[in-house]
C-alpha cells in the first residue's frame, strides 16, 4: 500500500462518525448493511450518511452492493488488512520485545474454529 492511500484511508477512519459505521460494517461482515439501516443505527440523518460512506468508498474502506432500491455497504477487510500491515511493517526493527506485546493484542476475539476430518 502506498503512502498516500494510507493517509486517504486514516483521514477517513478520523472521524466519529465514519469510523463508527466502519466498525459496524466490520461487525457485519459477511452480510453488510443497508445505507438506510446504517443512518438508522448510528442517528444520523440519511444525506448525511451518504456523504460518509462517500468518504469511506473513495478511500477503499467499503464496497456497496445495490439490491432492490436499498443500497447494502461492506467493510472492505482485504483493504483494512493492507493498511494495518502498512502501519505494523517493520514495527520494532528487529526487537521482537518491542513488537510482541502489540502483536498479542492483535490476536482476534474469535479465533477461527479447527475443522476435523473425518
């Protein structure tokens, strides 16, 4: 990811709002959540949300799918995980001390769930 892509997206997360419906777009994943629903939820008014997810599409944060008349948002996780791995690149140059208590608190809430063959 380049520089520049990271600011456009950290601009947009740096903000109340915006980075309230992005969380909840990632707590929605796979589904996502219609435009009208997301105002709803977050007590904002319907043009306005539109503005933020605007802001949040053009910096590569969420996709949107039209079905039917509502349009439904989605967090673009791939994108999400560029940007986290652009800012923990290289994190503690070498010192594993440095890094590894950040990494343990990176460990997801749910880890995925072991398959058992046969």
């Amino acid at each position: 990811m380049e520089s520049k892509a990271v600011i456009e997206a950290l601009s947009a997360l740096a903000q109340e709002t915006r980075l309230a419906v992005f969380r909840m777009l990632v707590r929605c994943e796979p589904d996502g959540m219609a435009a009208g629903d997301l105002a709803k939820t977050v007590g904002v008014p319907a043009n306005t949300m539109s503005v933020h997810l605007n802001v949040l599409s053009r910096a590569g944060l969420v996709s949107s799918t039209r079905h039917s008349r509502s349009i439904v948002y989605r967090a673009d996780l791939d994108r999400f995980r560029a940007l986290m791995t652009f800012m923990l690149k290289d994190c503690c140059g070498g010192r594993s001390e440095i890094c590894a208590p950040l990494i343990a608190d990176l460990v997801p809430c749910c880890p995925p769930k072991e398959t058992v063959d046969g």
